[in-house]
C-alpha cells in the first residue's frame, strides 16, 4: 500500500501544533508541540518532520470567522505561515476551516477526566489532530490547495 501519511498543523503565534496521519491516512494522532521564537527554526524543524515521516501532505489549520468567513489578522498569521513552508517544502498544503477545535480539544482532554489547566501545548496537538482528522474524514481532492 501506498504511504498517506499527512502533517497536521494548528498554527498559532506561540505554539504550533502537529498531528499525523497513520500510513492509510485514515486516522489523525496528536503527535508534538514547538514553541518557538524563532518562526524560522520551527519551520525548519517542521519540514524535517514531514520528511522524516514521508508525508504526502500538510493539512493546515485556517480560522474563518464564524460569520461565513471574514478574513481577519489570524488568517493573515496563518497565510504568513504557510508561505514561510513554501519556501522550503514543496509539497501539497491544505487549508481546513479549523472552528471550534481548540474549544473541542479542551472538551475531549476534560471527557478524560483531565484538567487542561495550563498544558496549552497538549490542547495544540489535539485541535492539530481534529483539523488532520476533519481533512481526512472528508477525503479532500488531494491535489493541492
């Protein structure tokens, strides 16, 4: 079978969290959290990841507004982001509305009976998951955004 493995993102101006995608590109894990200073050390280490892992794929988390889309300063962040990837990775990226999964992820750690308090990374690395697993679950067409 054919490597599907794919790179989640959820970006943000402290913490970037990953996901990735098991070898079917069926299921999403949470997998780590940079913090960073540097913007360009983290992408770095984010490019390594992807080739460490064979991805096929970044799937990138995008916060739309909830008023149908408005593009605001987090989508420019992101936009940012993605350019500064682009540079140094040359394979598809994925945009996905990523709405509620930093609240959703909060809600899974405390369905598990634990607190969230101040593990801001762990909640990173879940909502990274929920944006991978939304991009999958959907079966995107695959070509690229």
């Amino acid at each position: 079978m054919q490597n599907q493995v794919y790179i989640g993102v959820d970006f943000g101006k402290k913490r970037i969290g990953l996901a990735r995608s098991d070898a079917s590109g069926l299921i999403a894990s949470a997998y780590k959290t940079i913090t960073y200073k540097s913007i360009k050390k983290a992408v770095e280490e984010i490019v390594t990841d992807i080739a460490e892992s064979g991805a096929v794929g970044v799937v990138v988390g995008y916060p739309l507004a909830p008023d149908g889309g408005q593009m605001g300063e987090s989508c420019q962040n992101v936009d940012e982001f993605i350019d500064r990837l682009k540079k140094l990775y040359n394979g598809p990226i994925y945009k996905v509305d990523e709405s509620d999964t930093s609240v959703e992820a909060g809600a899974i750690i405390h369905r598990h009976k634990k607190k969230t308090g101040q593990d801001k990374a762990r909640i990173d690395r879940i909502a990274a998951a929920l944006i991978l697993q939304r991009f999958l679950d959907e079966g995107k067409n695959r070509s690229g955004k």
